[in-house]
C-alpha cells in the first residue's frame, strides 16, 4: 500500500508540473449586459494558442508563430526565413512609396506623411505609455490594479490587471508572452517601421508585471460601451495535440501585394 501511495503522488507532482493555462475571455456590453465569446488561450510548457470564434488562431511554438485556419485547414507561418522575407517586401514597397509621394504636390505629400506619421510607416517612433492610476477594482473576484494606457500622448486604454504572482501558471504564461515578445521583436529588427511601435508595446506590457483581466477601450476621450473580460482562469494538463498543427493542413504563403509573395 506503502509504495502504491508514493507512485500515486508521484504521478500526481507530474501531473501538475505539466499542467497549463487555459483562459477564457468574452466581449461585455457596459450598457445592455450581453456577453459574448471572445478569445481562448492554451498555455503550456512554453507553446501558447490562442483562438478566436470564428476558427482563426495563433499558434506561439519553439521560436515560431503560427496563424491557423481551422474552416479552411490551412496556416501561415512566422519563421526567420519567413520574417526576412516580409521584411524585404515591406521595404521594397516602402521605398516606392516614398518616390511615388516626392512627385506628389506639396499640400497632397504633407497629408500622406501625416498620415503615414500615425501608422509608424515614416520612422517616427510611436509612444505607448502605462501609468498606474493608484486605483484599484474588483473584476469577477479578483482584486487588480488599474493602468492607463496611452498611444502617441492619447489615452486609449483602460486594463484593469492582476499580478503574475497572483495568477495560477504564472511562469507558463511569462515564458510565452516572452517568446512573441522574440518573435516581433526579430521581424522588427528588418522593418525599421515596425521596430519602434513593437518594442514599446512590449515594454509597456512589461511594466505592469500582469495580465489584464479587464480591458476598456476610449475613442476621442470617451469610453466605449464594450469591455473585454476574463471569465476563466485555470490550471489544467492539455493534450501534446492542442499545440500542433494537424497533419492534413495545407501550408499558405504569407500574401504581400499583389502576385503574394
């Protein structure tokens, strides 16, 4: 009975030390207080997948990233080779961008850099910025600090968020949001318009040292009516499976302009 009972917790310590995250979040309507489904995370050993309800998810495995279909059982993936090559895309078009608008008139050139300023493409660094409210709330149980997050000097988040610590597979969860972390961060390295508008959304994600559980989004100063809220949170061991891609997809070429790639 003795040795039963020590191969039983030993199959149990193993059990748990291979357990992941599975998180659940939904879309709320402050004002109608309907919910819907918004987004499932699997977190484990290092691989996170996150899926949406209409059958697209991500897929963060090794060094690489992985965007799923599931209708059309087919996927993209975000390896090194691939990121090179996007970023040779990118550049290429950028650069004719830039002859076709120095033959633009002055007023019509000063619009489009305007513009191009506020999607990063022109090399302006973008600012995103935390700071803590010194507030605190309450979101289904769980006490979380509240954050103001601002884009380019405009505040355009609200999260309401949870300390790792606090939170069941804390490690699991810091391991992967470190690997996208690599992931964009080496695409950016060959996109110089992506580099600036990455890094700083990582180090503000960084600086909170969380996961929000709430998310509330402001359009021109004012809070819109919808939130996304974490509903669930938990441990549990997942299937080798959920983090591989299944052997009858078809792998898609990441489309770039016209032709693709």
């Amino acid at each position: 009975m003795k040795r039963i009972a020590i191969v039983a917790t030993g199959l149990l310590v193993a059990r748990l030390a291979t357990a992941g995250v599975y998180v659940e979040t939904v879309t709320h309507n402050i004002a109608t207080g309907t919910t819907a489904p918004k987004q499932k995370m699997y977190v484990q050993a290092g691989s996170g997948k996150f899926v949406d309800p209409e059958g697209r998810s991500s897929l963060i495995k090794g060094d690489t990233l992985y965007v799923i279909d599931d209708k059309e059982k087919s996927y993209i993936m975000f390896d090194k080779a691939t990121m090179e090559q996007v970023a040779k895309k990118l550049n290429a078009q950028m650069e004719q961008l830039k002859e076709q608008m120095a033959r633009l008139p002055p007023d019509q050139r000063a619009q489009l850099e305007q513009a191009m300023g506020g999607m990063g493409l022109n090399g302006a660094q973008r600012t995103v910025e935390v700071a803590d409210t010194g507030k605190s709330d309450k979101v289904d149980g769980r006490a979380c600090k509240l954050w103001d997050v601002t884009r380019d000097g405009v505040l355009d988040e609200q999260i309401c968020v949870v300390p790792y610590s606090a939170l069941p597979g804390k490690d699991d969860f810091s391991a992967v949001f470190g690997k996208f972390a690599k992931v964009f961060e080496e695409m950016a390295k060959s996109v110089p318009m992506l580099s600036g508008m990455m890094a700083n959304e990582f180090s503000a994600q960084v600086k909170t040292n969380g996961f929000p559980v709430r998310q509330r989004a402001y359009e021109n100063g004012k809070l819109i009516q919808e939130e996304t809220l974490v509903k669930t949170w938990r441990e549990e061991a997942m299937p080798d499976a959920t983090f591989n891609i299944p052997a009858d997809y078809q792998r898609k070429q990441l489309p770039m302009g016209p032709g693709g790639m």
